[in-house]
C-alpha cells in the first residue's frame, strides 16, 4: 500500500472511495474557481504543455480518467481533435460542472464527440484494449488502489496506447519547498474553507500530494504495471509532474 491510499478526506473508518466522491460531490460548485486561483492560473499552463507531449500520437479515442469538472478532457478536444473522448469520474457532482461546460463550447468541438459516464477507475467498464489513451489529470493521487487503478488503464488501452498522467508534486528543493508546505497547509485550507465551507478536502488534497510517489519512483510503479518507454518531466520548480508511457 503507498501512503496516499491511507489518506482520507473526512474519517479513518470507511471507504475512501466513497469519501473522495463525498468530497468531490460537495466542492464541484467551486471547484473550478478554487483550483486555478490556488494555483495562481500555472494550472492551466501544465495542461497544455501536457496534451501537447501527447499530440504526437494523434489518438482518436481518448478516455479522461478522473475527469472531474472535464477541463483537461475539454483542451484535450481542443487540441487534438480526436473523434471521441470519454470522461469518467466518480462524481456525478463534478461532471454535471463538466456537461455544461462542454455543451458552452460545443462550436469549438464539432469534430470531437465529449461524453462523461460514471465509473470507478478500479472496475473499468470498457472492453480491452478499446482506447488509444488514457489521461489522468490530478487523479491518480485520490486512488484507493494505485496498483489496480493502473492495472485498469493498462487493460483498456490498445497496445502502442499512451498513458499520461499529470499530477501535483512537492517541490524537491529548497526554497521552494518550504515555501511551498507553508502555502498548501496553511493558504489552501484556509481559502478552501472560506469559499467552499470544507477546509478537510483542502487539507486532503495537499496531504495526497506530499505522500504520493514522485518521479523515480513513480517511473517504477508505471513499468511494474507493465508499461514501457516512461518519461517523465517536471514543470515549475516541481510542483506538477507528467508522466507519459506507452502500452
């Protein structure tokens, strides 16, 4: 068991599973304002940098892992123009933010079919080997089970499929690392609770940050789930890493 999967939003005792989609259900009116103001807007940045690695592949059925409010499922249309992408969350909460905010920009997308379906990304409904990618945009870190979570993504992509993954990291050196601890356990909670009314999700989030593997170790768990070709690169001073692997 990695740390973060020990790590839950409200209580100890029950399901993590069912406490993220507590959490996510609850926040997803805010959601989206509090993530890109914590982030001072870089958020959006990291995103492109991250579809764009991705590109060169030109996938044309992409399934959006943890899609959440489906911004990252939105920019993925956006730029590659596959023909379908799947978005799937555990939330219904999140993806109904996510429904809206496709059919606002559905004249940007003409060539790109967006659907979100709930599912839990550790009992995958889809048949094997039926995506071309899988993204994973700040996700992985809430997985109750990261080992079956990415034995699923592996299941469902096509062989030569890419995996990629972009999550939030704890800077590795000083100063911003310090700099950045104060921020997330002090700023986050206290801006969280002021617009959302639940401090414990943003003391959650940073709390999954800070124990989730990093880089290296990272890299091993992906080629042990039998992913090859890992890369991974990090994006201001560490505090968001991708990871890109083929199947």
């Amino acid at each position: 068991m990695y740390n973060q999967e020990q790590i839950k939003p409200y209580s100890q005792q029950g399901e993590k599973v069912e406490q993220v989609e507590a959490m996510f259900d609850g926040i997803a009116p805010t959601y989206d304002f509090l993530n890109h103001a914590l982030s001072m807007g870089v958020d959006k940045g990291w995103r492109r940098k991250a579809v764009e690695a991705l590109g060169k592949y030109t996938p044309k059925r992409v399934l959006d892992i943890a899609t959440g409010t489906g911004d990252f499922a939105i920019l993925v249309g956006r730029l590659l123009k596959p023909q379908q992408i799947v978005g799937a969350d555990i939330s219904e909460g999140m993806m109904e933010v996510a429904r809206r905010k496709v059919d606002a920009v559905a004249s940007e997308l003409q060539s790109t079919e967006i659907v979100f379906q709930k599912e839990d990304c550790l009992h995958l409904t889809f048949d094997e080997s039926s995506f071309d990618a899988v993204t994973v945009a700040y996700g992985v870190r809430n997985f109750q089970d990261l080992d079956a979570g990415l034995g699923e993504m592996y299941r469902v992509l096509r062989p030569g499929g890419h995996l990629l993954i972009v999550e939030l990291a704890t800077p590795p050196h000083f100063p911003m690392r310090q700099l950045f601890w104060l921020y997330s356990h002090v700023v986050m909670p206290l801006v969280g609770w002021i617009v959302s009314r639940d401090s414990k999700a943003y003391s959650y989030l940073p709390a999954t940050m800070e124990a989730f593997p990093q880089g290296e170790v990272m890299q091993g768990i992906l080629q042990k789930a039998g992913f090859r070709f890992v890369q991974w690169k990090r994006f201001t001073f560490g505090i968001c890493t991708m990871y890109l692997a083929e199947k």
